[in-house]
C-alpha cells in the first residue's frame, strides 16, 4: 500500500497552523520533542510515524490510506 510522505516542512506548517508546539504536536503521536526537531530540520520520518501523523492530523488520500492499512474503516 502506498502512503504519501509525510515530510518534516508539512508537519511543521502544519503545527503552525493549529498554532502548537513541538513538544504539543508530536507527543500526540508518540514522537520527542528531540527527534521532532530533527525531522523538522530534514530527516527523514520512518513510515510508522508518517501513518500516524496522517491518522492525527491528516486529511484525503494519506488518511484514507493509513487507515485502510490499518484495516480501519473510515466514518
């Protein structure tokens, strides 16, 4: 199945938007704040914390894929 890439430039303009910090942005996905500045420099997000970024805080295709993967049904 294939996810879109979740890049660290989208989850921080995507932090900005819904106004959180690190620290408030990726502990909803089990992410440090430590390793959370790292991907948002440039390093590359491993594809377990790209779905769950996308079942948190994402919408359309990338959404509707993690789900799917997960065998979840979308309401």
């Amino acid at each position: 199945m294939n996810i879109p890439s979740f890049t660290g430039a989208e989850a921080m303009a995507v932090r900005h938007k819904k106004n959180m910090n690190q620290t408030e942005f990726w502990s909803a996905v089990g992410v440090t704040q430590s390793a959370a500045s790292r991907y948002e420099a440039g390093r590359n997000i491993p594809k377990p914390v790209q779905i769950l970024l996308h079942l948190a805080y994402g919408k359309g295709k990338g959404k509707a894929a993690s789900m799917k993967l997960l065998g979840l049904e979308i309401v």
